[in-house]
C-alpha cells in the first residue's frame, strides 16, 4: 500500500508540474498594484494579472489588448480606443452576487485618474504628463486628447502603468489593494505569502484565444519564490524545481556559458538557452557641470572613449552575453538604432587625444574618477587598467546602488557608471537623456549636456508621426551624442534566459518582460 500511495503521489505530482511554471525573483515584490510597476520585478507578475489598451508583442509592434481598434488623428493629437466588450475583471467578492463584471471605458478614467492622484503617488504619474484630458464617451469608447504631438505615445499606453483596475476592488482593499490586487489578465490572484511564494491560477473568464481559437492561458497557474541567493536560484533550476532564470550572474556565469557565448555541454540536454538584444545601453556618463579639466575636455573625453576595447570586455567578462557599443547611444534592437561610426579601441589615437589635452590644459597629470556599484567593479577595473597604461590616473569610487543614484542625480560624481533601460519602445526614450530641458532633477538628463542642435532636433523629432523620418533625425541626433562624447557607451545588453526543455511559447522581447499566456509545458 505505501508503494501504491507513493506512486500515486508521484503521479499526480508530474500531473501537476505540467501545468505550472515556476520561476525565482531574487529581489523582492513590494506590490501588485500596477500604479506602481516601475521595475521588473514588479512588472513581470502584474504582467499576468492585467491588461491595458494596447500591448507589445516580441517585435515591439503595438497590438490591441482591451482595445480592439483605435483611430488617431494627428493634427488634433486625438486618440479614439474602441473597446471590447467581452473583458471581465477577475472573480472578487468587491462585484457582489455576480463576483465579476465587464470593463467599461469609464475604468479606464478611472485608472489613469489614479495616476495623476497626489495621495496614490504613483512613479509613472509621468506618463500622463502630455495628456490634456480623456473622457469616456460611452461605454466602449474612450477619447485621449495631448497637449501636443507625441508620437511615442501609444508605446507609453502598452506599459504596465496604463493597466484597467476596478473603483470597486481599489476603494474596498484600500492600501491593502497591494497585496489583493483585482484585474483582467490570463491569471488571477491566489496566494502571496511575502518573501516566500505568491501563487497565481489560470483566469478562466479570459478574452484571448489562440490562432486556432483554444483560449488562453494553456497553464493552470504560476508559482514564484523569493530566494535571494542567485547561486541557489540557479541551483534550483538545474534541480528542475524551476522552469527559468534570467539574466547571467557572475556566480555561475563561466560554469554554463563559454565565452564565446554558447551553452556549456552539460546543460544542453535539459537547457535552452535564448537570447536577444535588450533595451538597455550600459555606459559612463560625464557630469559636464564640473568644473575639472578632464571632464570639460572633449579631447580628454574622446580619448577614454578609445582608450580601451569594448569587444574584449564584452567577450571575457560578460561571456559574450552583450553588444559592443562601437555605434550609438541607442541600443540595437530598437528602431532608431543605426550603425554610425562611433568609438573602436584606437590606442594610438587616445594617446593623440591626451597630448593634445595636455598641451590645452597644461595638465600633465590627467585623473578622472568612476563611481559605481560593486555589481560592475569588473568593467570598471579593466577600464582604469586599460587608461592607465594610457598615462590616466584611475580612481574607483565604490558605493552602494541607492547612493550611486543619488549622487548621479545630485550632480555629485564626475564620472558615474550607468545603465538606461528603456521604458518605452521608441529611440526618444534615450534620447532625451541628453535633451537640455531634462537637466537633473526636471528629467533624466543626469550629464546635463547641453547642444542647441541636438535641442532643435529633438523638438522637431516630437512633431513627425512617421517612424521612418524620425528615424533620419534620430540618427543625427546620435551622431552629435557621439562626437561630442558626454557618455562612454560601454555596450548594449542581451536578455538572457535559461529555459527548461520542457517549456515551450516562452518567446522574448528586447524589453525583457515575461509573458506567460501562451506557454506550455510537457
């Protein structure tokens, strides 16, 4: 009897196994509430609890979500949603004795209401910064007027932050709407116990279906832990107890990748490996306020730009798992990237340019510091040993993440190592980190460069709705960005996942977002 029972176990354990996937967030899960979606590890489970008007898929192409078709009207800035009628809200006892009900385009005003609330204080309030007014015209109808063109802006609708929640849910969980969250998506709400596992289950009143019209999702539900140690999430998945980790970790880095970028053999009978070009430029930036010599010499600049080799440090200490960033600012994998000359490893050249500071500044005895976090001391460490050699003096500046990104807004460091992951698709996004208006803290421009060019560029980009002209004065943009050398591109990134062989429909997108609906699992 105990060997039947034990069979049985076992087999109603793989009954179950296939139809849920597990994955780790090593960081912690501060809310459910889409308001306040501001990273990953918050976008990635909400991402399966709701939905907003428009969605991404893996090419970065607007598709309809809630909305089924929309119209835009350029010369006005008018945007008209035609919505579905056939989206409930996940089953809660907030609707009463029918426990759910439809969306309406008044749950839209009502959600993007909350964004701009001062007692919410939501982070992505900002994107709501070009909007006029909406309005609900009737119930499958919902208008948004700008205040001027934006022609990034249906990107801006597809985040997390544009997600429909019920008034009803929302004012009955109160602050507690966190931890209770209520939306449309392929999954639904089971259980959180925090820093130890959230459960999420299939929504079977979901509005998507397949090419062949089976609904979605195909799985029964999603389980998340929280374990902090990567080494021991990465330890868990060749256990088989998870179906994916991402991102490549220097703890286990150089045991399953080669550094040429492959799978190392003992994986590749159970691991996928799957890659693609990440929203997500890594560089140094240059405080062009300081009033230092090195900082304000262009010369200077552009010598530490080829003053070391970008695809050695990709190739040795990223394993290969990123671009070397020999072109732009903006990151491939986006429109608006192009392949324009920018820094090579040219020593010759950097010392050229060191002399040629020299004798400008009368300063014989350059020295620059970097601040960053201890995540990338490696790269740091190659680029002072590469400068060096050059006859730059190299300080590194080691603090921790959350007063690097004080000290980078505050203007507090020269030289600071940064990353600028996109948060919408659109090349605007990383430009206007060089745009004079956005000087820190009005905006992101952390460098505060400032070119009446790029400026004029940047304006007259803002008013051309088509993609393909505005590609032309992006790429101009990016070229100055390049010669005037406010930043070090160091490299754009990849997304890396490792996949259970089991696991099938995980796509991935250069955004780096899990989406969940369409995967299955043998």
């Amino acid at each position: 009897m105990l060997i039947l029972f034990s069979s049985c176990a076992d087999s109603a354990q793989k009954d179950i196994d296939h139809l849920v996937f597990r994955y780790n967030e090593h960081s912690n899960i501060p809310t459910l509430d889409p308001a306040f979606a501001r990273n990953p590890q918050i976008i990635w489970p909400t991402n399966q609890l709701y939905n907003g008007l428009v969605q991404l898929d893996d090419e970065l192409n607007i598709k309809p979500d809630i909305a089924k078709s929309w119209e835009i009207v350029d010369s006005t800035c008018t945007y008209t949603f035609t919505l579905r009628d056939d989206v409930y809200f996940h089953k809660n006892k907030v609707f009463g004795r029918d426990s759910t009900r439809t969306v309406t385009a008044q749950d839209f005003v009502y959600s993007f209401n909350r964004l701009t609330d001062e007692n919410v204080a939501s982070p992505g309030s900002w994107v709501m910064n070009n909007v006029e007014y909406y309005e609900a015209e009737n119930d499958s109808t919902f208008k948004i007027l700008l205040k001027q063109p934006f022609p990034a802006f249906m990107g801006l609708l597809s985040m997390r932050y544009c997600s429909v929640v019920p008034k009803e849910a929302v004012e009955h969980y109160g602050n507690d709407f966190r931890s209770n969250p209520v939306g449309t998506g392929p999954f639904q709400f089971k259980l959180w116990e925090e820093n130890v596992k959230l459960v999420l289950r299939k929504n079977h009143n979901y509005f998507e279906t397949d090419e062949h019209g089976t609904p979605l999702p195909y799985l029964e539900a999603v389980a998340i832990t929280f374990l902090p140690d990567k080494q021991s999430e990465f330890l868990q998945f060749t256990q088989g107890k998870l179906d994916l980790v991402s991102g490549l970790d220097n703890s286990y880095k150089d045991e399953v990748i080669s550094t040429t970028g492959e799978l190392q053999e003992k994986y590749r009978s159970k691991v996928n490996l799957i890659t693609a070009p990440y929203l997500n430029t890594e560089y140094l930036g240059f405080f062009m306020g300081a009033d230092t010599p090195e900082i304000q010499s262009k010369a200077l600049r552009q010598a530490i730009n080829y003053g070391f080799d970008r695809v050695k440090m990709v190739t040795y200490l990223r394993n290969g798992m990123g671009i070397p960033a020999t072109n732009g600012f903006i990151p491939k994998g986006l429109p608006g990237f192009d392949e324009i000359a920018g820094y090579t490893y040219q020593p010759e050249k950097a010392k050229e340019l060191i002399a040629q500071y020299k004798s400008e500044s009368g300063d014989m005895t350059p020295q620059i510091t970097i601040g960053t976090n201890s995540q990338y001391l490696d790269l740091c460490e190659y680029i002072q040993r590469e400068l060096e050699k050059l006859g730059i003096d190299v300080t590194i500046d080691v603090v921790p993440p959350s007063t690097l990104r004080q000290m980078k807004s505050s203007g507090e460091l020269d030289i600071f190592r940064a990353s600028w992951i996109a948060d919408y698709p659109d090349a605007e996004n990383y430009l206007s980190l060089f745009y004079s208006e956005n000087f820190t803290p009005n905006g992101p421009n952390y460098t505060h460069f400032k070119n009446t060019t790029f400026d004029s560029l940047y304006v007259k980009a803002l008013s051309i709705s088509n993609i393909e002209e505005r590609k032309l004065l992006y790429t101009k943009m990016d070229s100055i960005i390049i010669s005037e050398a406010p930043v070090v591109p160091l490299f754009y990134d990849k997304a890396v996942r490792f996949v259970n062989k089991k696991v099938s429909g995980l796509g991935i997108n250069p955004q780096n977002f899990l989406v969940l609906k369409r995967v299955k699992k043998q």
